[in-house]
C-alpha cells in the first residue's frame, strides 16, 4: 500500500504548479520534510521504523510521519478517530441486534412470509451500494423528515397505511392459525394507529417525551419482557425480580432529574451502573437454585429502564435545540459531525451528534444487516435440526426455553466468527459514507491522503484498521469460551 500510493502522483506537483516567488524553497523544504529524494522502498522502512516506536510502553516516542503540510500524523489521528469510532461502534451494535433479533424471527418463521420478505429487503439493502443508500436516506429522511417537521401532521390516509403495516408485520412475527393472525393483525393495526394518531393529537413530533405516566408503563413491560425471555412467566419469583428492578428504575428517574440538569457523562455512566448493579443484587437475594437467571433479569430490566430514562431526558432538550437559530428548524443534519455554531450543555449537544451521525450509522447498517440476519438464521435453523434440540422438545420443555437457553447461545457461534471480517468491510464502507455526508473522520483522512499522494496516512489508517480487526478477533475468540462452555484452556 506504501508503494502503491507512492507511485499513484507526484506529491509536489501543487507546488510545480505554484507561482509563488519562493516556490523552489518551498519544493525543497517538503522534499527534505517527506524523505522525497528516498526511493520508496527505503523510505518504507524508515516510516516502518518510526511505528515500530509505537510498540513501546509509556514510551510517548510513536512516530508516523507527517504528511504534505508538515503535520504529524499522530496528532491528525485522535481528531479522525472520535468521529470514525462513534460511528462504526454505533453501527456495528445496532446491526448486531438488530441481525440477531431478525435472524431468530426469520429461522422460528421458516419460509413464511416474514421470512421470505426480511430475506428479499436485506439483500436489497446489501445489494444497493453504500453511496446510493446514503443519498436515498438523505432525500426521504433528511429532507422528507425536516419537511414533515415544520408542520407535524399525519393524513388520515397515513395513520391507516402505518397500521396495516404494522398489523401485517406483528401477524408475521407471531404466527399461528388464521384466526390467530387476524386477532393480531386487527390488534397491533388499530393500536398501532391509536398510538400514532395520539401522537400527531398532543403534538408529540414537535414537543416529544416519554413523561412520568409512560415511563413507568415502559419500565413494567421491559420487565415483563424480560422474564418472559429469561425464566418465563410462570415463574413468579422471576417476575417480582423484575419488577422490583423496575420499582427501583422508576424511583430513580423522579430522583435524578434535578441532577440531570447538572451532570456530566460520567454522572450519568455512575448512575447507570450503580441501578444495574441495585438490580443485579435484587435477583441475588431472591435466591433460589437458578440464582444467576434472576440476576439477569434484574440487571438487564434495571440497565434497560435506565435507558429509556436517559432517553426521556434528551427528548425534554429537544425544543430548546429544535428552536435554537443554528439548528433553523432542521434537525436532521446531511453533512458534518456537528454543527460548528450550536452552544449548549451536555444534553443539547449529544442531540446534535445524534442527528448528524442518524443517517450514516443507518447507511451502514442497511449494508451490514443482511450479513448478520443470514449468519444468525442459518445457525440457528442448523441448531434446531441438533438432536439435543429434539430431546428437549420431547422432554416437554416449552418452546420459548428450547430456544433461549438450549439453541440461543449455540446459534451465535458462527456470528462471532464473521464479525472481525465484517467490521473490515464496515471500516472500508465507512469511507465512502463519510465522504457522502461530509464527516472528518478516518475515512475523510484516507481520500485526503490518496489525493495529495501521502503515503503516512494512508498508512496510519491501516494500521488503526489493523488494530481494530485484531481486538475485534481477540474478542470474538474470548466470546467462545461465553457461548460454548466447552471451549476451555488446556489444563
């Protein structure tokens, strides 16, 4: 790559085209500052000595280079980074729950129509190119959304569509006989445009919140939900874990609102942890011989909750970020990581960078989705067909432990293995995402440097890509050892 971006162009051939009066001292100076009269290969080796430095500890002696304007790599680095990273964590975990959740439903639903119409959008999504994706996703949720913004009203014609949608969806999902999906399809439509035409009533698009009567609802059906997935609701011990965990959530969201308004991120981190951990040690004192499923339910109940709290408090900043002059009453941002005029605290500005990375992280998770959904269908349907599978079922066991605690863990075997492949593909389809919506991030970096013939940061940028594929791999390897408890280290 070093090579090949040394011989791509002449690094000096801005200045050659310069008329400035000094220009033979300018061509000198860049020559001596980039090794220029070095042939190339050596000059790789030089650059190759300076990263080596990096290896050593507490040493503060890393050396990559500069590029054409004289500036260290090393310095360019932690301004690309913060962009770049935000946006692959954002995406790469949104696709991996998003994958699973989608691929379980497509596999439980086997050549349904669920499954049939999921596996012809994720190949439409992983066939359209990331570029065309990102300007689709500009034009009819950017502009679309924006437009419908400054005057947040929903066409009767619309509320209907969104629940035959809906109810077509759920009926899928759920399945059954016909009478079955009727109910459900009758059901989920008329809630589902209850809920919207509620919302479009109290003016929610404009002013929206969860609020003190919905978030305690929220918190109870994330804990029924919950011990629905972990243990079932007939175990009522289970249950009251959970409950009490969202006991404990709802109480912390009346008592920290007033903090919130003068906190920080790691107010917020501190918080977050310490209901996790309340909730955790509320399914350790319940006891009994599964001590560990309802230490589950009361954390993850607990972790959700807190969510949805930090959630709620967003949502009260977004008139004040809607409304303020920067903004113009287009929240939807289509290029940059932030907007360079917007003041505000913590809240107003973690708004503003959800807003600019919203379409971004969603182009790359249209691309990445398919990959996962298939992975996590295809392990699960081989797992389902396992005899262990069939001994269970004809234990009498129900269906929904059957596949959380027998065939869950087993099915993402093989995702932990395509994730370090696929977070490269995600980095190299960063690129061009970040160049359609404008980010400065690596990305951004890496077409600089192409263009200006600087073979640091191109190298630099490897050697992040390179480094985040290696802990992507360790991690997939220690996540093993977590889903197949046979995986162990040698005695």
């Amino acid at each position: 790559m070093y090579l090949l971006t040394a011989a791509s162009g002449d690094p000096l051939r801005d200045l050659r085209e310069s008329r400035e009066p000094n220009r033979d001292e300018l061509i000198r100076i860049r020559s001596e500052q980039l090794n220029l009269d070095v042939p190339a290969p050596l000059r790789y080796f030089l650059w190759l000595s300076g990263a080596a430095r990096c290896l050593i500890p507490f040493a503060n002696a890393c050396d990559l280079g500069v590029n054409v304007r004289n500036q260290q790599v090393t310095e360019l680095l932690p301004i690309a980074l913060g962009s770049t990273i935000q946006l692959l964590t954002g995406a790469t975990l949104l696709a991996i729950v998003f994958g699973i959740i989608i691929g379980i439903v497509s596999a439980l639903r086997q050549n349904t129509g669920f499954d049939l119409t999921v596996t012809f959008l994720v190949f439409l999504m992983f066939s359209l190119p990331s570029f065309f994706i990102a300007v689709l996703l500009k034009e009819f949720i950017a502009i679309g959304f924006n437009d419908f913004l400054a005057d947040p009203n929903i066409p009767p014609a619309v509320l209907i569509g969104i629940g035959l949608v809906s109810g077509i969806i759920w009926q899928s999902i759920i399945g059954g006989d016909r009478r079955r999906r009727i109910t459900v399809f009758a059901v989920s439509a008329l809630a589902t445009s209850g809920v919207f035409a509620l919302m479009d009533a109290i003016n929610w698009f404009r002013f929206p919140g969860i609020g003190p009567v919905a978030l305690p609802l929220i918190a109870i059906g994330i804990a029924i939900l919950t011990t629905t997935l972990f243990a079932g609701l007939q175990s009522r011990r289970a249950l009251v874990t959970g409950l009490i965990a969202a006991a404990l959530s709802i109480a912390t969201y009346f008592s920290v609102q007033g903090l919130f308004d003068i906190s920080t991120a790691g107010t917020i981190i501190i918080v977050g942890s310490i209901l996790t951990a309340a909730g955790i040690a509320v399914g350790f004192f319940a006891g009994g011989y599964d001590r560990g499923v309802y230490m589950r339910i009361g954390g993850v109940t607990a972790a959700l909750s807190f969510i949805v709290i930090v959630i709620d408090r967003f949502m009260q900043s977004w008139d004040d970020y809607f409304t303020d002059r920067s903004i113009n009453g287009r929240p939807i941002a289509t290029v940059g990581a932030s907007t360079p005029t917007l003041d505000g605290d913590m809240w107003i500005l973690g708004i503003d960078s959800f807003t600019h990375f919203l379409l971004p992280t969603l182009a790359l998770v249209l691309i990445s989705l398919a990959s996962y959904t298939r992975y996590v269908r295809a392990g699960m349907l081989e797992v389902l067909n396992q005899d262990y599978i069939r001994t269970a079922r004809a234990k009498g066991l129900g269906e929904r432990t059957v596949v959380m605690r027998h065939a869950f863990r087993n099915s993402l075997i093989p995702l932990a293995t395509f994730i370090p492949v696929d977070i490269a593909a995600v980095v190299g389809g960063a690129i061009i995402t970040e160049q359609v919506f404008s980010i400065s991030g690596m990305g951004q970096l890496f077409i600089r440097a192409l263009s200006n013939v600087d073979p640091n940061p191109v190298m630099a940028y490897f050697v992040i890509v390179a480094v985040v594929v290696l802990i992507a791999n360790l991690i997939a390897d220690l996540s093993y050892a977590v889903l197949d408890p046979r995986v162990k280290a040698p005695q």
